[in-house]
C-alpha cells in the first residue's frame, strides 16, 4: 500500500481489512481478488506476496476460515508472503476461486476474478472491498474529489465498472501509461462509493469534511458579497460628496433647491451611512428611494455644471 500510513485512502484500507465477511462465498471472492491481484501459481505450490503485511495478514485469515488449510507466512526482501504448498490444498483454492480450467490449469488471472463468484450483491460488495484495498486509492476531501482503480487489463476495468454499476455508482475510465483507470470525480459518488463498501467511518469522515468545507465557502462567499457591497457603497458615498463639494464651489450650496440642499448637508455631514439611515436622518424622514432620487439629480445637475466649464 503505498503513501503514508495515516493518509486517507490508507485509512479507508485499513478499515476495509478489518472486515472479515460472515458467508464463505463472501470469503471466497474476497480471497479470488487478493490471488487474481497478487498471486503466483506454480505446479505445487500458491504463493501470495504484498508489500502490505496487514493483506498478508488478511489473507491468512480468510484461507484458515474459509477452508481450514495450513499456510505458511514469511517475509522476503520487505514483502510480506503467504505460501501454500500442499498440492490438494493449492487445488481446493484454485478450483473455489475458479482459476482453475476444464484441464485443471489456471487461466490468466491478472486482476480478473470470475463473474461465476460475483453473481450476489453482497459477493459484489466483498469484490469491490477486495479491489479497492488492491487497486484502488481515493484522495482526502479536502485535496479534491477522486479516486481510482489502476488496472492491468481493460476487462479488469470493465468488470470493476460493472460492478459500481449494479450499486449505482456509475464510474468513468481512462487509460494511463498503459493501464486502464476506473475513477470517481463527484464527491457524492465517492461518499456513496465508500458507503456501500461499509466503510463507515472513512464515511463518516468524509462526509463530515465535506460539510465543513461546504459552511466555510458559503461563509467565504457571504464575507465576500458582504464587502462587495459595502465598498460598493463607500464608492457611492464618495462619488456623492464628490458632487456635493464641487456644487459647493461652483454655485454654493445655498443656491440648490430646499429639497436638494438637505440631502446635500446631511451626506456631507454623514458620509459613512447607508441611503436608509441618511433618509431617516432627515426632517421630515425620507425614505430609501427619496434620497436616492435627490442624491442623483445633485449628481445630474453637477454634470451639467463640469460640462459648462469643461
């Protein structure tokens, strides 16, 4: 398993390898991913290696539970090994798993297990639980929506694809150096994807960041509109007074109409409020649309004046 033991998808692998399925044909297809991923077959001997001692681990389970066979565990060169070396039993295996052909040789096997295995939904779910641990990575919500199944074959993908399907999670695929990717991009399909492989907590996870990312950028946003609006009225403000002050020298305040001039003294001396409280801060009160109406037509009628002197 590659990347830091405390990553994300790390975390949802170890959950995953918690699990040990209750039905042996549950166990059986589990068992079929971790050989068809990374077992070596030869005439008198099964042989199961992973850089990940806790597959390893898991494997030997699942041998000793589903079929009550001596296995031996080794470590070689930084991977961790399970050897299965009695002929019957190597047999048993293959032929449970379905390797095995109508000669008794195993068929090509990278990746692909055999639907004949997969034919239950909660056989699937075991596969896709298998397949992710063995294939698959996922990032951390907080560092985008994606994950994967990095595959060997086309039909690998194909058969991952198929069995997304069936849980209505509808995967995409694309090929990169020479390998076939089954991947997810939508965040409420991955949070589905790790739902119906009863990672719960990897959920739970999730779905918890998720919703926290969510309040912040809402929060984020209204921050946002809220400043915009507000330099939106600072520059009204200042456009206003702008106008105010340039009427002032060009004819004197005095000269405007009643009307206009007390708009005009009350922005000058409350250049901070909004149109609201400026409007209420007169005599009589004016409402919102008031003194917008007479704070244009003293910016209309400045217009008039810079156009004469221009």
């Amino acid at each position: 398993m590659s990347g830091s033991a405390t990553s994300f998808s790390n975390k949802v692998k170890e959950e995953l390898l918690k699990n040990i399925p209750r039905q042996r044909h549950c166990s059986i297809a589990q068992i079929a991913v971790i050989i068809a991923a990374a077992g070596k077959i030869t005439p008198n001997s099964l042989v199961v290696k992973s850089d990940n001692e806790r597959i390893a681990q898991k494997y030997f389970t699942l041998l000793k539970k589903t079929f009550n066979i001596n296995s031996d565990a080794f470590k070689d060169k930084g991977f961790f090994g399970v050897s299965v070396s009695r002929k019957e039993d190597v047999y048993e295996i293959l032929q449970a798993v379905k390797i095995l052909n109508a000669n008794g040789n195993p068929n090509y096997f990278k990746g692909i297990v055999s639907d004949v295995l997969l034919k239950t939904g909660c056989c699937k779910r075991e596969f896709l639980k298998m397949a992710f641990v063995m294939f698959g990575t996922v990032n951390a919500p907080e560092k985008g929506s994606h994950l994967e199944f990095v595959c060997e074959n086309e039909e690998h993908a194909d058969q991952i694809i198929r069995d997304l399907a069936y849980f209505e999670v509808k995967a995409k695929k694309g090929i990169r150096k020479n390998r076939f990717v089954v991947y997810l991009k939508d965040k409420a399909q991955i949070a589905d994807f790790l739902r119906v492989v009863e990672a719960n907590v990897a959920t739970m996870n999730y779905e918890h960041t998720l919703i926290v990312r969510e309040i912040a950028n809402n929060t984020n946003r209204a921050v946002n509109c809220e400043v915009a609006n507000s330099q939106k009225k600072i520059n009204a403000a200042l456009k206003q007074i702008e106008d105010i002050n340039y009427l002032n020298e060009c004819i004197g305040l005095s000269n405007l109409p009643d009307t206009l001039k007390g708009v005009a003294m009350a922005r000058i001396e409350n250049p901070d409020v909004g149109l609201k409280e400026l409007g209420e801060l007169m005599k009589p009160p004016l409402g919102k649309s008031g003194v917008n109406h007479r704070l244009r037509k003293i910016s209309e009628l400045a217009q008039k004046h810079r156009e004469k002197d221009a």
